[in-house]
C-alpha cells in the first residue's frame, strides 16, 4: 500500500530502491611513479617493459600511453 509521499532522497540512511541509477564503479590503482592511489591510474608499460599503473597527470608528465591505446 502506497503512502502517496516522495522518499526523502537527503537521507543518508535510505536504502538505494530497484529503479534507482547507481553511478560508474570506480578502480582505484597504485600509480607506481608518484607512489600513491589514484582513482586516474591505468596501466602503462615502462622502458623496461613491465606494466605498471600511472595516473592521468603522470602519464602526461612522463609521456606514458595507456596499454588500452598501444596498437
């Protein structure tokens, strides 16, 4: 049975309903040129080689391109 009231979209304590959007899971990775996470970071090859993550802003100090983009 149906109340009539709009849930109180504020509460801090209301549970998400079924028809509720939910927002784009996000990764968090250990950007191994700053040494600190980074919800930015994606992986990266280094002069050696091996793949690492680097956040957004060290890829473009260091001109690091994303595994995703080698082709």
């Amino acid at each position: 049975m149906s109340t009539g009231r709009v849930p109180n979209t504020t509460d801090p304590l209301r549970k998400p309903a079924l028809g509720d959007t939910v927002g784009e899971p996000a990764a968090i990775a250990f950007c191994a040129w700053h040494e600190a996470y980074s919800n930015t970071a994606r992986p990266v090859r280094d002069t050696s080689g091996a793949r690492l993550f680097a956040c957004f802003s060290c890829r473009e100090a260091y001109d690091l391109a994303p595994i995703a983009d080698e082709r």
